[in-house]
C-alpha cells in the first residue's frame, strides 16, 4: 500500500539530512510508504542498484532508521471513496452543514468548487469523520500558513483545495477530531512559523526559502533551539568553511541536541569545559605558499635581532 504523503518527526529528517545520502532518504521514504522493511522489491521500484541498495540499508541501519516501526496511515487518500454526485447530493441533503461548509470553503477559496473538489469536501465528513467546526479551523489554518508564508518571501500565493486536503488528512492522522484537540494544535504549530522569519534574518536572507532550507529551520526550531543558539551554529559554520553550509551546520545542530545542549548558556557552558584540542598536522606536508610564508617569518624575525 502506498501513501499519499509521509511525515517525519524532527529526529528522523535531522538524521537523513545530516548523513547526506540521497539514496538512503530515497530508501527510507520508500519504506515508510509501502511498509517494505525487508526492500524485496525495492531495487525494481526505486531503480537503485543492488550494491548502492544494501549500502543504504546498512546506513539506515547504522542511524537506527531501520529499528522505527513503520506507522501506516489510517487514512489514505487513494483509499477514499470516489463518491458520485448523486451521493454528494444525498449526504448534502441529509446534512444541511454540509452546505455551509461548501459555502465556506467556496467563499474563502474566491469561487465555486469543482466537481471533484466537492468529493474531496465529502471524503472529509463522510471518510475521515471529521466535524465541520474542526474543518473550518482547518481551513482557517491554512489561510494562516499561506498569508504567513506570503509576507515572509514576497509572494502572491493563493490557498487551494489540495492544501486543505493535505492538512486535514495530516490532522486526521494525528487524532486531531475535536476543537480542543485543533485548538491545541494549532497554537503549537504556530509556535514554529514565527522563529521561522527570525531564524531566515539570523542567517542573513533577504531571499525566499528553499523546501529544504525550510525542512532544516522547522526541525531546529522542533529540537527546541532559540534562534540565539542557531546564530552561534551559523557563527561557527561560517568560520569553518566560510560560508552558509545547511548539512555543516545541521551536524553541529545534531550534536548539541544528542546532548541536551539547546540554550547559548548551555552551548558556552560546555565550551568550557572541554579543553581546547590542538589542530591535528599530522601527514600535512607544507606546500610552495606555506613555505615562502615561514621563510618570510623567519626573515622578520632575524631583523628585529639585528
């Protein structure tokens, strides 16, 4: 059985992103979306060769991916009835906020729904079982996410009904049916979109963000870093290779929260308490400009003798 769509907890994509393996994340979606753990027909599926296909597994292995339990959605949109508009009318008829939720989503999309549009509306009270209050708020949630990702990259997106699928699928697959439960998850989800903006002006972009420049950004800001401790991450990323290395920085990232570090003063506190580690030299064989630089050094030092 394959899913519509998968979702992975901030452990999972820090550790796929930080091996940098495009075929071991190619791998592991594949697992998480058939339940294919023993990868029997993984190499006709995804094309991968069988040597590139084992070394994945034995990465995947080696990160403790393949130890996750594959979490099977109870709700599939490829599962959802393909509901006939006599049906659509039926329902409609017996449930008369059926109406007021197409009038709804129709007025806040800025026009009349399609005919399929209307039979994904039906798959959420009909399949997913979902109220139409909780609806509403999923609606109105993502009118949010889209005005928030429009103000914060220049753009003019508009809402569509495949956003809204998308997020009441997800919600119904986390158990989120009543307005208690929205409510709640709507006040923490917002919690990770303004640090987004935050965290972009730490890093000096003034540009849209890439999905997986995103990715990176709401999975720190999940681990529980304050965009103060991102910045020290940037700091440090920059003066290694001198320059905004997303993986670099998602290393150092890791390796903080794999020790409970998430604060500046925690991340300072452990600075010193490790003692400073000389550079290794060792196998460095100095070449032409290293050599004329300590001949010139050692010739400045020989003048101020004299």
């Amino acid at each position: 059985m394959t899913l519509d769509y998968i979702t992975l907890t901030p452990q999972e994509l820090g550790k796929l992103l930080a091996a940098g393996n495009g075929e071991a994340a190619l791998v592991y979606l594949y697992i998480r979306a058939t339940g294919d753990k023993t990868l029997q027909n993984a190499e006709r599926e995804l094309r991968i060769p069988a040597d590139n296909l084992a070394w994945a597994e034995s990465l995947l292995k080696r990160l403790g991916l393949m130890d996750i339990p594959v979490q099977t959605l109870r709700y599939d949109r490829s599962r959802s009835p393909d509901y006939t508009a006599e049906q659509i009318s039926a329902f409609a008829a017996k449930d008369p906020t059926f109406a007021l939720l197409q009038g709804e989503v129709s007025r806040r999309l800025g026009r009349v729904l399609t005919g399929e549009e209307l039979k994904t509306l039906l798959s959420f009270r009909d399949y997913l079982k979902m109220p139409p209050e909780v609806v509403s708020m999923a609606l109105t949630h993502c009118l949010q996410k889209n005005e928030y990702y429009n103000r914060a990259n220049g753009k003019q997106r508009k809402l569509t009904m495949r956003m809204l699928e998308k997020e009441c699928y997800d919600w119904a697959n986390r158990g989120v049916v009543t307005l208690e439960q929205a409510s709640a998850y709507i006040s923490q989800d917002l919690k990770t979109q303004a640090p987004e903006g935050q965290v972009k002006r730490a890093l000096g972009l003034d540009r849209a963000l890439s999905d997986s420049e995103r990715e990176y950004i709401q999975s720190w800001i999940k681990m529980g870093f304050p965009v103060d401790t991102i910045k020290i991450a940037y700091d440090k990323t920059v003066m290694a290779t001198g320059k905004l290395a997303w993986r670099y920085m998602n290393k150092i990232l890791l390796n903080w929260h794999e020790k409970n570090l998430h604060s500046p003063q925690e991340v300072s506190e452990e600075k010193r308490r490790q003692p400073e580690q000389p550079a290794d030299t060792s196998g460095f064989t100095p070449g032409a400009g290293e050599r004329a630089a300590v001949s010139n050094l050692q010739k400045f030092r020989d003048s101020l003798k004299e």
